[in-house]
C-alpha cells in the first residue's frame, strides 16, 4: 500500500488552524487538517463572541468554528477526523501518525493545536462553563458589566484580568489560595489600589453556585475554616493554561512553561519545514483574531518554504 504524502499538514481546528488552511487552499497547497481531540478548539465552549471582527451582533463559539471550517472546505481543505499521535521531524520529510494507526509523509506540517486553559476541578465549575464562568476575562468581561463577580488565581495574568473586570465590573473579588501572590509587585499594587476589588487571601473555592447560570460561589478560609458565599454573576478561573504541546517534547524547541517556539515575526521552528501558530506559541494574548493572523502567517511561510525547495 502506498503511503499518503502530502504538501501541507496542518494538526489542529481552532481559529489559527482554520485560517491556516483556507490561505493553504487558496494557494493550492492542497492541505489536509486534522481537527485532534477538540475540534473547534477553545471556541467550541464559548457562548457568545462579540469582538471577532465581521460579526456586528455577535455569534456563538460552535457556530462560528463551523463558519470557519465550511470556509476552509470551500476553498479545498480536506478536514479529516483524527488526531496526532507520533511524529518524527528527524528527515527532510516529516512523518506523523494519525490515532496510533495510520502514519502519512508531508513537506510542511503546520501545528496549531492550541492551549488548554487550567481547571479548578471542580463538578459545578464544569457545568457551568460558558454560563457565567469563564477562563478569558478579556473575551467574556464585556457581558458582566456593572456586576459582581469573583476570579481565582495569584499571578501577574490574574492580576492584569482582575484590573480588565474591575473596569467594567461594579465588584470584583479576587481569591488568593495563599497568604500572598505570585504576581510581581507592580501587578500586585495594580489590583490593591483599585477601589472595587477585593482580595480574599488564604481562600478556595467549594462550589461555583446556580442551576442554569452562575448565581454566587461557596468559599472556604483554609487557615479558620470558615465557609461563606459570594453574591455573584461570573466566576473567572485564572489560574494558566497548558499548551498542547506534549506531542512535540524533543522534537520542537519549547519554552519553560511548553510554548513551541518560533523565530520572531514568523511561525518557523527550529524545524525546517514545520510551523507553529495560535496559542500552541502564544501565551501573551491568546485571543481568536490574534490566532487566526498567525494561521495566515503560518500558510504563507509554508507556502514560501515549498516554493523556495521547489516543492509547489
């Protein structure tokens, strides 16, 4: 049997995925996706998303996925059900391994499988994501304006998000596991100068309230042992996220918190022919737009890379 070869592979279906694939396929680098274990990526558990340009009322996360996979089809691109299992970037033609079963070739293989955003844990958490709570204070912020709400977490991004709520928000408390942050100082002064945020140190969450939507959240002092709840509407979880970059340990360069690596202003690896975009590389502003931008990025250094080889 003849193994597949393809000009580009491209392993994940969220925004930078996507828009990887539509700039492949109008280039006619016949690119096969493979949307991996969340299809959709992070979007998928989105409600509403209001400030995706070119969508003036606003649209569902779901939706707005398949919006973005029924471009990426037009235009061409195989989307192929499937996930990455095991690569090899150690030749001139790449090698990956779809669901442990079936292994392909391709010239460039372009990663976008994004980050995941850490979990509290929590069974009432769970079931609420999307109905009032959140991992994005920047993308979900807008809709709790002039309400109460609480998010977790200690370093300098719950910090910058406590500060983006406290703009919008009548209240905001910020929940401290410890008896100090982990945030720098500066970030620290930030929060504690701004009126409407309180900060509850030594404190963790029990339960996020509410049937439907979020209605407070039950609080614990792990020093007393003191229970008590907080009126809220949103509950934001800022705790960090996990790139999904296990795959790639010793074949891609990463950062120490497992970011892939690229050569700055471009997607390329320190691997000939491999590019990376969206938030598998990006911990700073993990926004759709910011991901979708470097998918394009990704398709057009693909695109020069096979031109360059004389592969297209």
């Amino acid at each position: 049997m003849t193994q597949e070869h393809l000009q580009c592979l491209i392993l994940g279906s969220g925004p930078a995925g996507y828009t990887a694939a539509i700039y492949a396929a109008r280039a006619g680098l016949k690119p096969v996706l493979y949307q991996g274990a969340q299809p959709g990526g992070q979007l998928t558990i989105t409600n509403d998303v209001e400030n995706y340009p070119g969508y003036p009322e606003g649209i569902q996360g779901p939706q707005m996925m398949m919006d973005f996979q029924k471009q990426a089809e037009r235009f061409g691109t195989d989307v192929r059900t499937g996930m990455a299992t095991a690569v090899d970037f150690s030749g001139p033609v790449h090698r990956v391994t779809i669901d442990d079963q079936y292994t392909l070739t391709a010239d460039t293989v372009i990663v976008s499988t994004g980050a995941s955003a850490k979990w509290l844990g929590l069974s009432s958490e769970e079931r609420l994501n999307g109905r009032g709570v959140s991992a994005c204070a920047v993308c979900d912020g807008f809709f709790f304006r002039g309400q109460d709400v609480a998010i977790v977490g200690a370093g300098d991004t719950a910090c910058e998000e406590a500060s983006y709520l406290a703009k919008l928000c009548r209240k905001v408390y910020m929940l401290v596991r410890r008896d100090e942050m982990r945030a720098s100082r500066i970030m620290q002064e930030r929060v504690k100068r701004m009126p409407n945020i309180e900060i509850f140190y030594n404190t963790e969450t029990l339960e996020v309230l509410g049937d439907h939507e979020v209605t407070g959240a039950r609080i614990i002092n792990n020093q007393t042992g003191h229970e008590s709840t907080l009126d809220i509407t949103g509950f934001f979880v800022a705790i960090g996220h996990k790139p999904n970059t296990e795959l790639f340990v010793g074949k891609l360069d990463m950062d120490e918190n497992g970011y892939l690596k690229t050569v700055k202003g471009t997607t390329l690896t320190n691997v000939e022919g491999v590019f990376a975009c969206g938030d598998v590389q990006d911990h700073v502003y993990r926004q759709a737009v910011t991901a979708a931008g470097t998918g394009c990025m990704a398709a057009l250094d693909a695109e020069r890379f096979l031109v360059a080889k004389e592969l297209v």
